[in-house]
C-alpha cells in the first residue's frame, strides 16, 4: 500500500481493513457479510452497540449525551443543527474561520434562520483564528457554531471558545486525534470519511437537554430526538460503514492505546512536517504557529511552475493525494490517525531531496 496523504476520504488504518477483509464474506461462522446482514438482526445491533460503547470509552462521553449514527455528512449537519436548536427562536451565532464554517453559515440562512458572525479570521486571510477576548455573540444567540479545523485552510482552533450559549462544533477533520472534554459542548457532529471510518456515516453527539429544542416542521430522519429514541435507525442506517467504525475505534483503543497515545504521534507528526517547511526556502506556509492544524498541512512552493512535477514525482514514489484543495491550489499532506509516522518520513526525505535537485 501507498501513503496516503488524502484530506477525505482518507486512509484506513491497514490493520482495519485486513480485519474487514477477514470478515468480509462469513462474519464469525455467520455464512455472510456485515454487508448482509438485517440492521435489526442480533449480529448487527451487537456490532453497532459494541461502536458505540468503544466510542464511549474512548472520549470518555458522558452519560447526559446521545451517540447518533447518521447520513448525509457533515454538511446536511449545517441545516439539521439550525433545525434541532432554533425551535424557539433565537440567533445562529458562527464563527468564521474558512470554507466549511461559512458553508455552515450559508446552509442555516437559506433555510431563513437569523444568523449572526460572531468572530472571523477573514481580516487575516484566514490565518488566525479569533481569541476569546474578540468574540461578540448577538443578545439572543441560541448557540454558537464553529469549526474545530478548517480542513482546506489548515487553521486549528486552539482553545475551546468559552461562551454562556450551547456549543456546537463541526469536529470533521479533527475528532479523535486527541482526547476532548465533550461536556463543554452541546452538539459535535463530524463526517466519519476522516478520522472515523469511511464515507457516508456521519456522527452526532448531543447533550439531552437540547432534544427538545427542535422546529415543529422536520422531517423524522433530520429529528435527533426521532432518531436517538430509535436507536439510529428511523431507516435502514448505513451499516458497513457503522461497523468499520467500529473497526477503527477498537484499533484506537487496542492497537494505539486511545486518545493520549494518538494525541503523542499526531503532534509527533506534524511537528516534524512543519519543521521540514520552516526550514526549507522552497515550502512554505502562512498559519499563526497557534493555528497550525496538525491534521492538514497546507504548503505552497515558491515557484508554482514546481507544482506539477512535485505532485508527478510525489506519487511515483509511493506519496499519494498531496495536491491542495481546488479552491486554493498549492498543497496539502493531511496526517490524519491512520496516516503512519513513517509515511511523514517518508514525506519529509521526498520533500528535502526534491528541493535539492529542483529548488
Ligand atoms: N466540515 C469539514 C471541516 C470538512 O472537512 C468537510 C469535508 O471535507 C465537511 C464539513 C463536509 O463534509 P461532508 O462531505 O461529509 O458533507
């Protein structure tokens, strides 16, 4: 296998998916895939209990939240927070600190809820996030929403906003890196293709005492409260991706030894990348040290006329997906969990050796 550097969807642990290949066609004497199995059968809700329970442990949730297993990625999340927490009224707060965040804002006014820009790291070209002290949430803020990391942009909140308002945090490109104090939130919600597993599972977790702060008109499937008393399963959820979740958070748990463990080699990780950039004359990158995300590592080369060959010579030795976002160019090393240290290596000598010969 190729070190996968891709911001989403993005690598597995390989462990995992050996795993899931030794079960794909007979899980456990059963005679069939997970693939093919009822969501409502005993061996199914014994897999997607058993994630749940791991998850648990691993971010130490506490009690008072519910676990939802879900569709439609995070960005169906930026209607379905508005439509769960603005029942009674009230101002969608945001912080703006990239793409996503403002996609999230932009979701929540189309659907002709009141929203408010409470902070926003656009005066730096996005590459600071606000401080706490610059904060100005509207009087009536129902909540205040924000992006833990912006994926694109490569800018990582460093401190969790402090604020009289429930907390909502779009946690997509960095939930499970670390360990997280959930209690200071009151909604998390990520898409699983990231940290968590492979595309088409997103994931929810909500304090109790929100669920019944929805708008009257939504739909069953888009109701936390609907969709936590059944357990995730309104409709038929999407099981294979539920269970290699689960794949993922026992790898988190026994291979890595949870989040402490993971927290080490992610910071491991970045800080030996960033440290190659800062110290070549050919990579660069512009994010406040604070900011820096240790999940995306956006970096652009002095001379863009490199970029092709760069990418061309990356993938023929094995680094795969470094081209940046679309939207921005330049490039991108996304070092999520299950991206090795030694693919940074790897990285790292590529990246040094190439400038020697073309810097
Ligand atoms: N939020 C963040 C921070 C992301 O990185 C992404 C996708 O990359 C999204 C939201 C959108 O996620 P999805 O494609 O699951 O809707």
């Amino acid at each position: 296998r190729h070190y996968n550097f891709c911001a989403g969807p993005a690598a597995l642990p390989t462990a995992v998916l050996e795993r899931a290949r030794e079960e794909m066609l007979d899980y456990h004497g059963r005679g069939l895939s997970v693939m093919e199995m009822s969501h409502r059968s005993p061996e199914f809700v014994a897999i997607a209990e058993q994630a749940e329970a791991d998850l648990r442990e691993l971010l130490a949730i506490p009690e008072n939240y519910k676990v939802l297993f879900l569709q439609g990625g995070a960005s169906l999340q930026f209607s379905m927070v508005p439509m769960n927490l603005l029942g009674q009224g009230g101002t969608a707060n945001f912080l703006y600190t990239g793409i996503w965040g403002k996609k999230a804002l932009a979701e929540a006014k189309q659907l002709g809820f009141a929203v408010h820009m409470a902070g926003s790291s656009e005066a730096s070209g996005h590459t600071e996030v606000p401080t706490q002290a610059e904060l100005a949430l509207s009087s009536d803020a129902a909540y205040l929403h924000y992006t833990a990391n912006e994926t694109i942009g490569g800018l990582e909140f460093d401190y969790i906003p402090d604020v009289s308002v429930p907390l909502v945090c779009d946690y997509s490109s960095s939930i499970l890196a670390e360990p997280l104090d959930v209690s200071r939130f009151g909604v998390i919600y990520a898409g699983a293709q990231k940290n968590i597993g492979p595309a088409g599972l997103t994931l929810v977790l909500v304090r109790d005492d929100l669920l019944d702060q929805r708008c009257q008109r939504i739909p069953s499937l888009f109701d936390y409260q609907a969709v936590a008393e059944a357990g995730s399963m309104v409709n038929t959820p999407p099981t294979y991706a539920w269970y290699l979740a689960g794949l993922v958070f026992q790898w988190l748990k026994h291979d890595i030894g949870g989040l402490e463990a993971m927290a080490t080699i992610n910071a491991r990780k970045a800080a030996k990348l960033y440290a190659a950039i800062d110290s070549s004359g050919l990579y660069s990158n512009p994010i406040a040290l604070r900011n820096r995300s240790r999940m995306n590592v956006p970096f652009v080369l002095a001379d863009e006329r490199l970029d092709k060959p760069f990418l061309a010579e990356a993938e023929e030795a094995g680094l795969l997906n470094l081209k940046g976002h679309r939207s921005v160019g330049g490039m991108r090393a996304s070092l999520y969990n299950a991206v090795p240290e030694a693919a940074v290596d790897t990285l790292i000598d590529f990246m040094a050796d190439f400038e020697q010969r073309r810097g």
